[in-house]
C-alpha cells in the first residue's frame, strides 16, 4: 500500500532545464528522478542495505544532472556564436561569464517502513539510518569557448577537495553535529556525488530538534602555491513533495485551496528538517 501511494504522489522530475528555442533533443521532463530512483531501490536491495540505497539515488540524480549539463553546454555556445536567445533582448556578453563549479545538495532521505523505499523525510528519527547527496560540479565547456580550450573541469581534475555538512541546531540556537571531512581529488568527468550518512543525538520526548545544512568545500592542493579557495552549495535540492491542501471553509472567507509544491531547487536556502525521539 506505501509503495502504490508513492507511485500515485505524482513525483516529477527534480530539476528541469528549459532548450533554447528550436533546440531538438533537449532532456524531456521524463529524464531521471530521485523520488522514483528510491522507489526502484527498495525493490532491489534490502532494507539494511543503506548504502546500496543512496548510490542508487545518487547515480540517478547525476543522470539529470549530467542531461541538464548537455543543454548548458549547447546554450553557451550558442551565445558565443552569436545564434540568439531566449532573452527579452539582444545581449552581448564581452567576455561571457563563466561558471567555474557549483556545489549541490539533497535531501535528507530515510526510510519510511521496515521495508519501504528511503524517500526524501524532513521528519527524522534519532535512530533510523538518513544520509544526505553532496554533488560536486565543474564546468565541462571550454575557457572561452571554442575548440581545443581547456575546461574547468580539466583544469581542476588534479586538485584536492575537503567537504563538511554543516548544521544549526536552530531549536537551541546553537551549532550542530559536522558530518565529514570527506577528502579526495576531482579526477576526470565533472561530476563528483556522494552519500553522507547523517545521525543525531535523541532529543527530548515531546521536543523534536529543528536542524540546518549546508555543505562547504575547501580546495586543498595540489602542491604550494595554488590560490585557495573554497564553496558552499548555494543551491540544494529539496525533493520531498508537498501535497495541496485544502481548507473546506474558514469564516469570514470560505474556501482556501492552497496549491502543492513539487521537488525543487532552493537559492540559498538550506536543507532543513526535524528529528524526533
């Protein structure tokens, strides 16, 4: 009965991006989702078996992501060769901006059965396994662009990476639990995601702990003499969906439909989500 209920929410795709005009092959809406990934997880491996779990949902979010990328990258070029855009008016970019990296996060997920997918929860038990997506993204288009230029994603494959998720306990109003670091080196592609198992000490009975994340990156190497420098995820993927309510009469003004919100990105806005005992 969960699983035909979830199948039924309506989940759509998390994050879509919308083709130049008379841009044939762009992704259709149908291309991955993370809420539908998770579902697919539960009937492919057990309920204990978490990571399994959040790399599946992992992989499924890079494919949009990377579809997504496909679609950016013929866009800039477009506007290099001065083929027009969707703008309201002509514009000429002398030098185009470049996006170097961007940093993602999502969820948190957790499971909500015995034997139920691991689904987007912003309300988390103390003691039930929950992880968190961290994604992150280099620029695979050429500086500036044009044949043979490297990218940004080939001039940082060599570099060293740290990430920490961060979080505010914003009950108590007091610093939260860091999960990481998490090192490693960017390596080729442009996309690094992983999954990071989040855990909480048991609130009071009656008094559920109201949390903020956020992740931030430091560029450690290599070698003496690289300009640091570091990140947060300005954007972060809420994929839980939000069912439309609707208030059958209030006095004084009747009816109230309040329309549902689908899985999304938020601009500077961190995850937030609530655990209980």
């Amino acid at each position: 009965m969960v699983m035909e209920t979830i199948q039924k929410a309506g989940y759509q795709n998390e994050v879509t991006v919308k083709a130049a005009s008379g841009d044939v092959g762009a992704p259709a809406a149908s291309v991955g989702r993370v809420a539908a990934a998770a579902v697919e997880a539960a009937d492919l491996y057990a309920s204990d078996e978490v990571e399994k779990h959040a790399r599946y949902i992992a992989d499924a979010w890079e494919v949009v992501l990377k579809e997504q990328t496909k679609v950016y990258t013929r866009q800039l070029r477009q506007l290099s060769n001065g083929l027009g855009t969707e703008a309201a008016e002509p514009i000429t970019l002398h030098p185009l901006p470049y996006q170097w990296w961007n940093l993602l996060l999502a969820g948190p997920f957790q499971s909500i059965a015995a034997l139920g997918p691991f689904l987007p929860h912003k309300i988390i038990r103390h003691d039930e396994p929950a992880f968190m997506i961290a994604a992150l993204w280099r620029n695979p288009a050429p500086i500036p662009p044009g044949f043979g230029n490297p990218s940004a994603a080939q001039i940082m494959a060599p570099y060293d990476f740290r990430i920490h998720l961060e979080t505010c306990n914003l009950t108590a109003c007091v610093n939260g639990p860091d999960f990481g670091p998490i090192d490693g080196v960017f390596g080729g592609g442009f996309i690094n995601t992983f999954t990071v198992p989040i855990n909480f000490a048991q609130p009071q009975q009656g008094r559920p702990t109201l949390y903020e994340m956020n992740m931030v990156v430091d560029i450690l190497g290599p070698g003496v003499g690289l300009p640091p420098f570091a990140g947060f995820a300005t954007w972060v993927l809420d994929p839980d969906l939000e069912p439309p309510f609707f208030f059958p009469f209030i006095p004084g003004v009747g009816p109230v439909f309040i329309p549902g919100v689908g899985p999304r990105l938020q601009h500077d806005t961190p995850a937030r989500f609530a655990v209980y005992i």
